[in-house]
C-alpha cells in the first residue's frame, strides 16, 4: 500500500466524522508509526488529544470535538449536556465535551469530562456516538432540575421526536440500580400520566406552572371548545366545568392587527357561548415577579369560585 493510497483512505474517512480520526483508524487504513509521526511533524496531521487526529485542513468545530472526544477511549459515547445539545433539546447549550465509557474504560481524556457507567444506551446522532434520548434524560436528572428536564420533554413530544412512554421504559430498566437522578424522572413520569398533553410553548409553559402551583382543579389542556369545529381550533387550558378558557397570549411573536382582530372574535365569540376568556400574557407570566405570585393567588381564588358554581353554569 502507497503512502498516497493510505492518506487517500484517511482522508475519506475524516470526511465523515467531522475531520477527525484515531490511531487504530489510521492503522487499519496501512499507516505506520513512522508514518503517523512524519505527518504530524509536517502539519499535515493535528493531534487533538493521546492517539487521536486530525487533517489540518478541517475546522475546528465543536462536533468535531465530540467526535474526537468519542473516539478517544474504546466504547465511549457522547452523554450529559453534551449529548442534550447534540440532540437539540431545548435549554441547553454546546460546551465541553463529556463521554460516558464501559466500567473498565479509562477515566483519563484531555479532550472530555469522562463518566463510567455499565447502563449505556446508544445512538447516532450527526454521525457521532451518543447517548439516546431516553438514557440522556436519565444521565441528566442528577444534575438538572425537573423543570428544565421537563421544557425539554415537551418540547420533544410537541415536535413528535420522542415518547414518554420511551422515558418510562428506559427507566424502569435501570430503576433497580437506584440512578442518582431517580426522583426526578419519577416527577418527570407522574406529571406526564394517561390523557396528559405538552404545552407548545415557553409561555404556555409558563401559564401551566401558574394553574399548578394554585392547585385549579379540572383543568383540561389544549381544549377544543364545542362550538369550534376544525381539529386545529383548540385553547391552550380550559376548565369545562367552570366554562373558564385561559389562554397564554403569545403577543411577543405575532403583533399584527389580524392577530388582535382575530382574538378579539374569539373572545366575543367564547362569551356569547357562554364561556369567560382570560388571557395572560409574557410580560404578565414572566417580568411582573412581584406582581405574578398575587396574580396566582388571585387565579386560584377566582376559579375556584367558578368552580363552586359549575352546576350553576351547566344548568
């Protein structure tokens, strides 16, 4: 084998993993030690870490640190808020690499925060080993609070990437070993029972930890009115028995007239039917703080007598 037909192989290869490959790579594709020495002497070749490279050519892009970081101890896969951002979910922010590798791996990586476990469930994600969704909730749940883990969750099966159902399941096969996060997914799971429906937004979000937090009783989430025939016609929270409809006002995003317009029909229609609106929006639900825990006091109060006067309403 030439030494061109060696860098031709190697270079095909970095093309798909982001720039980045390992000494056993390199071996398998005919490189020799001496080889391998010559070119990282020459610039042509970048030691990124102990044993792992890359073609001087390629950027220096955060995925190619996690694959590097990856491909830096056998059996290693990106995990932790590394694979949380590799995935996408919302709330959470590249940063320094972080692998989980088998229990007899090395803990030792320049290149990573290194974290063994025997419970690995893995993917492929961008073409780099990573932790999957379920198993990264569950690595997560020690570090992150349940409301973050939660917006993420949402978020993921608004967007009908993922299944709570796959979280469960996940969950009830490493429950016996006591992961350190356990109370946390188990939150995660009782809120998210038989019937349970995810917010769309951060607002929306926003308006269900208020309804929560001031215990309102029979509130059904993303309601399609009576009167509303399309599948797509629903509000964000109701409560039926009250013939109360709460809606988090996204007017942050959508400013234009139609939009009042629209809404202003939907209300005058839902009082006509004999139903109250209430609408809350951003700056109501997230600057005005000292303000909001009044405001949840007064929600609670009112609705709760709406509530007390359901056979009322219903008669």
């Amino acid at each position: 084998m030439t030494a061109r037909s060696v860098d031709t192989a190697i270079a095909r290869l970095a093309r798909t993993q982001h720039g980045a490959f390992n000494r056993r790579q390199a071996m398998a594709a005919g490189a020799t030690l001496q080889m391998i020495a010559r070119r990282l002497a020459a610039g042509a070749w970048l030691q990124l870490g102990p044993g792992v490279y890359a073609l001087a050519g390629n950027d220096p892009t955060w995925h190619r640190q996690l694959k590097a970081a990856q491909l830096s101890i056998p059996g290693a896969v990106v995990s932790g808020t590394a694979a949380a951002a590799l995935h996408r979910l919302t709330g959470f922010r590249r940063g320094r690499p972080e692998i989980t590798v088998p229990p007899t791996g090395s803990r030792r990586c320049a290149l990573a925060v290194v974290r063994r476990s025997p419970f690995v469930e893995a993917t492929t994600r961008d073409r780099i080993a990573v932790t999957t969704l379920a198993s990264t909730f569950v690595d997560l749940a020690a570090r992150v609070s349940s409301k973050r883990l939660g917006r993420a969750l949402d978020d993921l099966v608004v967007a009908r990437r993922f299944e709570v159902a796959a979280l469960a399941e996940r969950y009830v096969a490493v429950a016996h070993h006591r992961p350190a996060g356990a109370a946390t997914i188990s939150e995660l799971l009782e809120r998210r029972t038989d019937g349970w429906v995810p917010t769309e937004s951060e607002l929306e979000d926003k308006l269900d930890e208020v309804l929560v937090e001031a215990g309102v009783p029979g509130i059904v989430r993303q309601f399609r009115p009576p009167w509303r025939t399309a599948e797509r016609e629903r509000v964000d929270v109701a409560v039926p028995t009250g013939r109360v409809i709460i809606e988090a006002d996204g007017r942050r995003w959508h400013t234009r007239v139609e939009d009042f317009d629209r809404d202003h029909a939907r209300n005058n229609l839902a009082v006509l039917m004999g139903w109250r609106p209430l609408r809350y929006g951003w700056f109501d639900l997230t600057r005005r703080r000292a303000e909001v825990v009044d405001e949840r006091r007064a929600l609670a109060v009112e609705l709760r007598v709406l509530l007390a006067k359901a056979p009322d309403h219903a008669a």
